[in-house]
C-alpha cells in the first residue's frame, strides 16, 4: 500500500537545507513519523552546497529554512530563483521564524508552494507538506496566514 506523499506526488527525494542541527532533528522526526519516506531524505547545512547536490538527484521537495540576517536572506532568495530556473518543478516549502510580511510576500511571488512559521505544531507542518502534493494553490501556515492578514495580504 502506497503511502499519501507517494502516490500524490511520486516523491523521489526530499532535501533539507537548515543549518540549525536542533531544525534538523525536529523535521526529520515529523518526515520519519510519515510512511514510506525515511530513505528518502538528504540534509544539507549550507547553502551554497545545495546547488550541485541538487543536480545529482531528482529532488521532488526542498524544506528550506528563510533566516532573518540580509546576508543568508540573501542567499536563500538567490537559491530559491535558481531553483526556479534549473528546477521549476519542484516544490520549495520555507520553514521560517522571519515572519516579515514584506519577505513573506515577495517569497510567495517567487512561486513557493508552502510558508510555515517554525512555531507551529509539528502536525500542521506534516498537514501542510502532505496538501502540497496534490494543490496547486500556495499554503500558509496558521501563524503566517495571521500575518499576512494583518497586513490584509489574504483572506
């Protein structure tokens, strides 16, 4: 029996690019917790080693953490665009603590699927990353889409 990100989504490889070791465990506690998916996962701390280890495999879904600091936003936004670029099928799911709505929205411009706030329960991050698979809408975390409509971005 396939589990619900395999057969939505034919999920071959997942990456995660967050630095923080602590992030790390936490995510790949809720992905484990998911059938199916626990060989399929490839942590990367940094990200400028993102960009050729995902060219050697065909990543379905990159976890990306957004920071708060200019120089690693900056990074990021360059990598996600590149990945929109090389890769303009897979999905992109930010998992962030910057709830700026101005980085928010313009992250949403760049045609990322799913934002989630680092402060949610670990089942919405699950609920969220499993929706992405089969919506062809964007997906906002409970405590971004509060941000966002306090800056009436969403309704």
């Amino acid at each position: 029996m396939k589990n619900t990100i395999t057969t939505s989504n034919d999920l071959s490889q997942i990456m995660i690019v967050v630095p923080c070791a602590l992030t790390v465990v936490g995510i790949m506690h809720q992905l484990k917790t998911e059938p199916g998916i626990k060989d399929v996962i490839n942590i990367i701390k940094h990200i400028d080693d993102a960009y050729d280890e995902i060219l050697k495999k065909p990543y379905s879904m990159v976890i990306l953490n957004i920071s708060n600091t200019s120089k690693q936003l900056a990074d990021e936004i360059r990598f996600i665009k590149w990945c929109r670029k090389e890769k303009p099928n897979i999905t992109i799911v930010i998992y962030t603590h910057n709830h700026k709505v101005s980085i928010l929205k313009y992250l949403s411009s760049l045609g990322i699927r799913v934002i989630i706030s680092q402060y949610e329960l670990p089942s919405i991050f699950m609920e969220l990353l499993v929706e992405s698979l089969s919506s062809s809408i964007a997906l906002y975390s409970p405590m971004i889409k509060k941000y966002y409509k306090s800056r009436f971005l969403v309704s």
